[in-house]
C-alpha cells in the first residue's frame, strides 16, 4: 500500500473513533511518534501495531520506505516554498545513564530523524519545563503546556511537534467576512463569521452525497480540503460510507472549476488521550503491563507504554491557516511485581537449543540435543543429537550465490531469503550477519568470537575479477591459490588454516581433493563466551535425561536459580534464555513440556516462530536443570539443500556459475559441513566449518548430440550484450510475424530490475494479448514504441486515469522517479545507438503534434521535451490530409522510410487536439554473414499435413546456444557483439499457441542469461514483414479503459481549458531478416480529440523450419527491442 494511502486509512481509523463534537487531530505527528515505539516492538505487541498503523505489511523494507517517504515529504516543504512554514521534530528523551540498544537508537535516527536527550525524570517538575519549552519552540508558541505530570520511574519520554502556517492562494477579503446561520442541528441555527469569495482557481467536485472544494496555498503542493455533505444534517450518514481510500478518491477527483465560496472563520484547539483510541483499534498489548514487549529498545527490563497524548491547534481565517499538533508517549518499566514467581525449567529430555545475537537477531549455532533458513536446514535432519552453524552455511552459500546467474541464482536466493532478490540487495543481511560475527567489545573480555571466508582456486585456473571484488567488499572474502592436483598435501593446507580459524576444535573439513577440483569455498565461524552468571560446579550431579518416556539415561545435570535468565512458556513448551557476559548474547534452549512432544514441536515451528518465541522471553527467576554437554557432528547439505529447492548448482547441465567464470561451465560436487559444541558451567564453546567444491563440466558429460532445426513457429530476439538487454522480440510464423519491442527484462545501473517486473509483464501481455485474436495471421508490433507513447500519455494524465497507466505499466507501488529514471533510461538508450560507430543504428524519436491555438499546458510540453527530447509542432486538423500528410512524413523520415502510411484516412478531424507520436528504427550487419550461395528452398511445416517451400540461410560455426525440455535458443551475433538476434524454437513442431501461453517475460530473459558458446549447424528463414494495428482494445483488456471513455478521462496535466481523452491508438511495424543482417522500425500514435467527440563441445543443429519466437535483444541487460512470432511467409 503506498505511504498516502496507509496514512488516509489509518487517519480515517482514528477519525471514526473520536465522538461526534468537533475535532482537529494531526495523523503525521501521531503515526510518527508510534513508529517511535513500533520500532521498538516485538512479538505480538509489533503485530498488533503493524496491524493497525501499516494494515498488517510487516516487511521491515516497505516501513523504511514509508518512514524515509514520510519524514522526507514534510521536510522538503522547509526549502521550496518561501510562503509555507512547515516544521517536524522528533525526540526522544531518555533517563540518565540508561542503556538503550544501539540498533534502536541507530533506527529512529537514521528513519525518523530523532534527537536523543538524556533527562533526569527524578526531577519531574524541571524534566515536565524542558520538554514543555522544546514543544514551544517547535509549534511557534501554539502549544505550550503538554506535559504536567511526570512518574520519577519513567524511562523514555516520545515527543512528535508538527507546525504549519500556509497563506491561501487567493485570500478571502475580511470586508466580505460577515456573521451568518451554521446549521447545528435540526431547528438549531448560530451565528458566526463566515468567509466568502468567488474564484476560478478553486478545486471542485461533487457526487450524490457530498461536494468536495479544495483551498489551495500559496504552493500548488498543499490545499486545504472540505468535504460538505449535501444533507445539512447528514454528516454522520456520510462518515459510515467513507473511507480513507474513498476520502482520497474524492480529493483527487477534484478539478479547476468556478466555484462561490462560503466557508466559517475558526480556531479549535483540541486534546486527546490516544489509549483508549488505539485500544479500540486493536493496539492493546503495548498499554499493558504485563504484555507489553518493548524488547528491541532495551535488554535491562520490561517496559510499557503508560500514556499517549496528542493536542492540536488550528486557525483558518481570511489570510490562511496556521495549525499545530503535537504527540507525546510516556514509557515507563514493568512493575517489580511481575517476577515475583519463580519458573522450573528442567531439561531432562530432548530439547532445542540455539545460541543468539539478540542485537541482530543472527541465530549463531542452532542444534537438537537426545531464522527460516536455518531452521529449513534443521528441520530436515534425522531425530538425533544435532547441531549445525545458519549462519556458516548461510555465508558459505552467499559466496556461491554472489557468482551464479539465471534458474541457479533465483533457486539459491530463494533458500536464503526466502525470496528472490538481487545483488545488491545481499549487501545489508550480509553486513548484519558479518557485524554480528566480528564484533569485538572490550568490556567482554570473555567472549572471543571470530568469522572467516576463503576461496581457494586452483592454480591452472582464472576467476572473474568482477566475482572476486565481490567476494572481498560483501564478505571480506579471501582468495587463494592451490594445487589442488596434489591431492593430500592441497587437503591438509585447507585443514590447517581451519583448524587455526576453529582454535583447534575442527581439524578436518577435507578428505579428498582431485584434479577436477577447481574451486573450495570455505568459511569458519568460532565463539566462546562465558556465563554472566556461572552454574556453580558443586551443584552439578548425576540425573535422568528422559530420550523418550520409556528410556532414559544418567547424565550430568547443572543446576542454578537466578532472576536474571530470560523465559516464557506456552502450554505447549517452555523456552530459558541463558545470557552470556555480554548480554546480547545468549543461548536458548526450547524444551517441550513433555518428553515424547519434541518432533511434533518441531513441526509446529518456523524460522519466525523460532524468533518470535525468543524475541517474547523476559527476565525472571528461574530455577534451571540443564544437561552439561559436548558432541560434534558432520554432514554433507547436498540432499537437504536439494530439498529445499536448491537443485540447479548441484546439476552439472543446469548450474549456472557463469559470474565465477566465463571458460569453464562449473557445478558444485558437494556441501560439507562440521560442528562442535561444548557446554559446561562456564560457558560455552561452539565451532561451525562449511565448504563447497565446485567442479568443472567435463568433455565426458555431454555425449548427447542437439540438432537445431528452425522449421516450424519460433521466437526471436535481438540484444544489447552490453547491458544483458533485449531490444526487439518477436514470434516467427507461417504467416505471422510479431515483434515487440521489448525493452526493459534488465536495467543499466540505474535501475531497480524487482520494479522493472511489472513493466516486463505488461509489454509482454501486449505481444499476447494482441496476438491472440490472430493466431495465424500476421502481427508484427513493437511494446517499446507502445509504452513509449503511453509513457508520454501519462505525463498528462491525473487521478484515476494516471493510475491505471501507472498500475498496468509499472505496478501500483512504483514511485513518480522510479517511473522517470525508466523513461530517462529508454530514451538514453535508445537515442545512443546514432552517437557511436558500432556497425548498427539504433534510434527513436518522440513528437508532440497540436492543433493551432489549442491551450495546452506549457509544463506539460516542458515534461516532454525534458524526459523524452520531444518537440512540439502545430497544425490544424481541420485540414485533415495536410496534417495527416506531416505527421506521416515525419514518421517515414524517423524510420528511414519503412513506416510510410501510419495514420489513415479518416482517423484526424477538426475534433482532433494532439498527436502523440514516436517512432523507432533499427538495422544492424551480422558480426559473420551469412553466404548467400547457402541460402537453399527448403520446407517450412504449417501443421501436420502442409509445408512450403521458403529460402532459408544455412551455417555451421560457434553460436551462443542453450535448451530446455520445451524449446532450443539461438543468439546471432550483430557487429560490435553489444546486440544480437536470439531465435527460441519451440521443440514441438505444431505448439507454438501452447508454448507462448506458458511463457513469461521473466523466464524469457533467463533462457537468453543461460546461453554459451557452442558449435551449431543454423538453418533459419529469410524473411521480411510489416503490420498495422490498432492498439485501443488490448490496451482496454489490460486495464487502460479510462483514457478512452470521455466520461471519465483525466488528462488535466495536459490542458486545464478543454476535457480530453484518447480517440485512437495506432501501431506498425516493419522488419527484415537476410543474409547480411537485420532492419526494423515501428511508430505508435495516440490520438487525443475534445470530450465532445465523444460521449559445449558437441554437435549441434539448429533449423528454423517451422514457427518460432524472435527478439532483437541489447546483451548488458537482456533488454528485447523487439519481439516477434514468425509461422512463415505471408500468404497475401
């Protein structure tokens, strides 16, 4: 949900909850001051906020956003409008000399801005002065006293002060304001001043129930808004229909209109005590005194929140508004009270137990004695003695993670983070795990922790200094050489430099090394930490462990009680967490309440849950039995990574590693993995070792021979190898062509490819929407040239209509520069291919055409010409031939005269406003031409029982080549290798209706990441096609259906003088395959008129002869340019 919708809803939730009198409240200032506490909440107190304040998103990523978006979108007003005053402060008192975590003080700064103030609170009537006057100074006197009273035991003190003062665009002369009749209630009328005025700057709208009139300031970014029901007393009746995303919906529905003014003069100043708001709202953990859990501020004890107050202040008169709000939460600690009970915790059965970097919440070693991620690992381990290193396994594998690309990539990403994400997403988690691993504090001078990361490459071969810079800034990784051909000797230097990083505690990862061994990756984690408080030898006896309920054994069994172990039970298990002498650090052991329950506890838990339980525990006074305990254990991860759904890297024809290197096609032999764990009454010694051997594909391993035979529908696809882009991408058929240009799967360096999907989706539906209805005719468009010109549509659109460009082209959570950055992008790239020598030309052009003496808004041709280097040229469509015959030239000049008859007779009239229009063009030489003396008639099959006959292009040498079970793909080289043609053939013959349907843009790009050099025997067509189409329906069927009804059209960002909407939208295309290369273009207009108008080594064969899909792709990116489908020559 973005940021303004949350905030509308959430506000609405609050506003619902006040009684019926006048109120004024400020929903900024008390979101701001609960995401004080929200951030530092856990368990089912963070639930419950999340809940409420963020409609239950708890991605920790999109509360970052909001937060940044929020505290960002109040303090840019500061800078950019002389005439708005517009203040936000946070801070955060805090008692003397109390211990706050880090991570939290770090988070309310860095995402909320927040000051941190030491305070004494012993001194309630000097603290109570202090924060009185900061809030003073903050709200420019307006609020002056919001703090009366302070408990001596308060620990923190939240304060938000928000203050605004904003004159009205268009004042309200004060000789006009005279006293008039408001309307209280049925036959009760008073008498109070009331503002008036006429204008024409007004923003205006109204439905059945309501009129809605928006005021603005001085700055067109901020308007104050009234929403008068139409029923003098139905104000009530028109609350239960609203929303705060229906309350939005109006605001934005609202256009410039004439509009004559009567609104009151007024001041409120309003107090609210928000607990029993938000109580009512389902936020109730947080206020109570036993439930709270507050634990992510600080570790020393239990807190609450014991009052939330909120006070606003608001002036509207003839010059403008002044308002102030302010919110302030008093935390104070849980009463002494709440510990008085003494827990037993005796571990005399199997139990989990896991040693925790609360701080981080990295959960260090995790083990069986009889968060996801590890425990997925744990889960899928026999029921016996267990223990294994997360974050080991978890370190070793992002190194194989930072060097693999495509199915592999996405698998391994999924495993770890539960999700795919991309590289540069990695840095944080990977910073987080790291920190909490090599941190050293000299006040712990009894805890040694260590972590190493090493890669040891064999002497005879080459890693991709990319993948080793990698290595060395995500995980201060070093890389070794070896000789790993003699075998022992390799094994025991990797052994030794293990055992030296465990403190001896594992001396062998290693047995076996050969000569196909290229790569080990090695990391080692180790820690020892002492007891804060040490079980006393004395009181270690001999005791019964209950296995299961009918067999048992004597074990030594320590024992203590303490108030200071962190616990908390269910009815199902109880969970101790046992601090070491740095507090942050603890191991907690799980332990079901009976015996025989383990296994069905375990699989009642997750990762989260895992977290969650020890996220919940609390100091209390426990009396503790626990085992005394060592064991070590080794495994091979191999079968559980599998499992997990990590299959590709361990599949010597899948793996793909081609980061680690481009000359060898590697795979991943095996996952070792050791640990050992010794716990006493000291403390506790823990060591982990992970090591990955990655193997090169040997000669041996593909006997199979692949024939490539193009003789039927295929793909196709022409890319950018610069950027990994596909540039063009098409479908060849028997009398059917379709190319679009489909040109974002990947991104420059400025791009986000996770925002991008929605974009690769959409252009992608166009090519399968519009190919649909004409299966087997011929359809040949560009989505590039499409989304080029809807992009400059929706430069001028606004409200609804803007957000179902946005929605169906970049999804509904894409931001206004995200969207900007892409079109910056498309044009940067599409504009280059003339400013270099590179043996292609690739370029596009964008204009504006407008009726002479039309009102159109000069901010909007500035937004084109700016982001779309577009230019602007009037004509009158009265004249429609003149103008039809412009705008035709001018196309046929962009596309060097393959596009010559866009716009059709009939299309323009004296209705018409603007013209949209762009044009793009593309020939490129193949880097090794075909011979036409090869070139032979040959079969092209249509279905089972018909071929013809068509010319088709031979050649055998080294193509960049892959498969899989449903299709074979081919890339043909331009001049220059930063493009290329990638034909997708689909392996049966006569199913190509079937094949696209089970394509997407996503898996598309990654059969072009997964292709490599082989030799290929390549029959394919020649061939050349062209198409005109009208676009307007399949746009309709993906959601864009306001544009075009002109009862609904907004496209005031285009004119403020006449209602607009689209008429028309046009597509052609052109393109051509021979021997020496390739030649395409394709233009797209929309055409705008008045509402009015309307109410390996190996053998390999590849022959093209039958359909297939073709892309015109750019290489760096995979971005497709074009795409197409070809069944064969047209049969017209």
């Amino acid at each position: 949900m973005e940021p303004s919708e949350n905030l509308a809803r959430f506000s609405w939730s609050l506003y619902e909850a006040q009684p019926t009198d006048s109120i004024v409240f400020s929903p900024v200032s008390i979101i701001l001051a609960l995401s004080m506490v929200y951030l530092g909440s856990q368990g089912n107190t963070k639930q419950q906020m999340t809940a409420v304040m963020f409609n239950g998103d708890d991605d920790e990523k999109h509360f970052e956003n909001n937060a940044r978006l929020l505290m960002s979108s109040v303090e840019s007003m500061n800078d950019e409008y002389a005439k708005i005053i517009w203040h936000v402060a946070n801070r955060l008192y805090v008692a003397s000399n109390y211990d706050l975590l880090d991570s939290y003080t770090t988070s309310i700064k860095s995402l909320l801005s927040s000051e941190v103030e030491e305070m004494n609170f012993t001194q309630k009537a000097e603290a109570c002065k202090q924060i009185n006057s900061w809030i003073s100074k903050k709200t420019n006197g307006k609020i002056t006293r919001m703090v009366d009273d302070l408990d001596e035991r308060t620990r923190l003190v939240i304060v938000n002060a928000i203050y605004f003062k904003g004159a009205w665009d268009t004042v309200f002369r004060a000789e006009k304001t005279v006293d008039d009749n408001f309307f209280v209630s049925e036959g009760h009328a008073i008498l109070i001043p009331m503002m008036k005025a006429h204008g024409t700057d007004y923003f205006y709208h109204e439905n059945d129930d309501c009129q809605v009139l928006g005021l603005p300031y001085t700055t067109t970014n901020m308007r104050m808004y009234v929403v008068l029901p139409k029923s003098r007393f139905g104000l009530q009746q028109l609350e239960k229909t609203l929303s705060g995303k229906k309350l939005l919906e109006l605001f934005k529905e609202t256009r410039i209109e004439d509009v004559r003014v009567t609104i009151p003069k007024f001041k409120l100043e309003k107090e609210m005590h928000l607990e029993n708001t938000l109580k009512s709202l389902g936020v109730t953990d947080v206020f109570d005194e036993f439930k709270a859990n507050l634990s992510s501020i600080t570790h020393l004890e239990g807190l609450y929140v014991s009052e939330a107050l909120h006070k606003t202040f608001i002036d509207v008169n003839e010059q403008g508004t002044e308002a102030a709000g302010v919110t302030v939460v008093k935390v104070l600690p849980m009463s002494a009270i709440i510990a008085m009970k003494t827990y037993t915790f005796k571990a005399d059965h199997p139990f989990i137990f896991a040693i925790v970097n609360m701080d981080t919440n990295v959960i260090l070693f995790l083990g069986r004695f009889s968060a996801e991620f590890a425990w997925k690992l744990y889960a899928l381990e026999p029921e016996q003695n267990t223990l294994f290193s997360p974050a080991s396994v978890f370190l070793a594998l992002s190194m194989l993670y930072v060097g693999a690309e495509g199915n592999t990539k996405q698998q391994i990403s999924n495993v770890l983070f539960g999700k795919q994400i991309n590289t540069a997403e990695i840095e944080t988690p990977l910073q987080v795990l790291i920190s909490a691993l090599k941190s050293t504090d000299k006040d712990y001078a009894k805890i040694v922790w260590k972590l190493a990361n090493r890669l040891y490459v064999s002497m005879a071969f080459k890693i991709l200094p990319a993948y080793q810079k990698e290595l060395e800034k995500l995980l201060s990784a070093e890389v070794v050489n070896i000789d790993f051909t003699k075998g022992a000797v390799a094994c025991d230097e990797v052994n030794k430099w293990v055992s030296e990083q465990t403190n001896e505690k594992i001396t062998r990862i290693l047995d076996i090394v050969g000569d196909s061994t290229t790569l080990v990756v090695v990391n080692a984690v180790y820690f020892k930490g002492a007891w804060d408080n040490e079980f006393y030898e004395g009181n270690t006896s001999m005791g019964t462990f209950y296995r299961k309920e009918d067999d048992v054994v004597e074990l030594p069994m320590m024992q203590q009680t303490n108030d200071e172990f962190y616990y908390n039970e269910t009815a199902e298990w109880q969970i101790l967490g046992m601090p070491y002498t740095a507090k942050f650090l603890r191991m907690y052991v799980m332990l079901p309440k009976k015996p025989s329950t383990l296994s069905k506890m375990e699989q009642s838990l997750s990762g989260k849950a895992l977290l969650e339980a020890m996220n919940n525990t609390r100091q209390e006074e426990v009396q503790v039995t626990i085992p005394k305990f060592k064991f070590e254990r080794q495994m091979c991860l191999d079968t559980s990574l599998t499992k997990l759904g990590m299959a590709d890297v361990f599949d010597q024809f899948k793996a793909n590693l081609c980061r680690v290197s481009d000359k060898a096609h590697l795979f991943v032999s095996n996952v070792l993995h050791k640990t050992f764990i010794d716990v006493d009454e000291k403390g506790t010694e823990a060591a982990g070792v992970t090591a990955i051997k990655i193997v090169p594909l040997s000669a041996k391993m593909h006997p199979q021979k692949y024939v490539f035979t193009a003789d039927h529908p295929f793909l196709f696809a022409i890319v950018d190898t610069r950027f990994k882009a596909l540039l063009f991408l098409g479908r060849f058929t028997v009398t059917l062509l379709q190319c679009l240009m489909h040109h974002l799967l990947f991104c420059r360096l400025t791009m986000d490819t996770k925002q991008l999907e929605p974009v690769v989706e959409f252009m992608w539906s166009l090519y399968r929407n519009s190919s649909s209805t004409s299966k087997t005719s011929s359809v040949f468009l560009s989505p590039l040239s499409i989304v080029n010109v809807l992009c400059m549509t929706y430069m001028g659109a606004a409200g609804s209509t803007k957000d179902q460009l946005r929605d169906a082209m970049f999804g509904s959570v894409a931001k206004e520069e995200q969207i900007q950055n892409f079109i910056i992008f498309l044009i940067d790239l599409l504009s280059a291919g003339k400013e270099r020598d590179k043996g292609y030309n690739l370029n596009a052009a964008s204009r504006l055409y407008c009726q002479s003496g039309f009102e159109i808004l000069k901010s909007f041709t500035d937004r084109l010409e700016k982001l779309f280097k577009s230019d602007m040229a009037l004509v009158n469509f009265a004249d429609s031939e003149k103008s039809r015959s412009d705008i035709n030239s001018w196309v046929s000049d962009q596309t060097n005269g393959k596009i010559d008859q866009l716009i059709q007779p009939g299309v323009l009239n004296d209705l018409t406003k603007l013209v949209l229009v762009n044009a793009v063009y593309f020939k490129g030489d193949w880097a090794v031409k075909f011979q036409t003396n090869r070139t032979i008639e040959a079969p092209f099959y249509l279905s089972a029982n018909n071929h013809v006959q068509i010319p088709m292009m031979t050649d055998k040498r080294k193509f960049h080549y892959t498969e899989d079970e449903d299709c074979q793909v081919l890339s043909i080289a331009y001049k220059g290798n930063e493009l290329a043609l990638y034909i997708v053939l689909p392996k049966k013959r006569f199913q190509m209706e079937q094949f696209e349907s089970k394509m997407t843009g996503q898996h598309l790009q990654e059969l072009f990441y997964e292709s490599s050099t082989c030799e290929v025997t390549v029959t394919i067509p020649k061939f050349k096609l062209e198409h005109s189409l009208k676009v307007k329906s399949t746009l309709q069927q993906l959601g864009l259906t306001e544009m075009f009804d002109c009862s609904k059209a907004n496209f005031s960002e285009m004119s403020k003088t006449s209602q607009l909407c689209v008429s028309e939208f046009l597509h052609k295309a052109f393109v051509e395959v021979n021997e020496e290369g390739t030649e395409a273009a394709a233009a797209s207009a929309a055409i705008i008129m008045n509402r009015a108008a309307f109410v390996q080594e190996r053998e390999i064969y590849f022959v093209a002869d039958h359909s297939f899909l073709f892309c015109i792709v750019e290489l760096e990116n995979y971005l497709p340019l074009f795409i197409g489908r070809y069944y064969g020559p047209s049969t017209e």
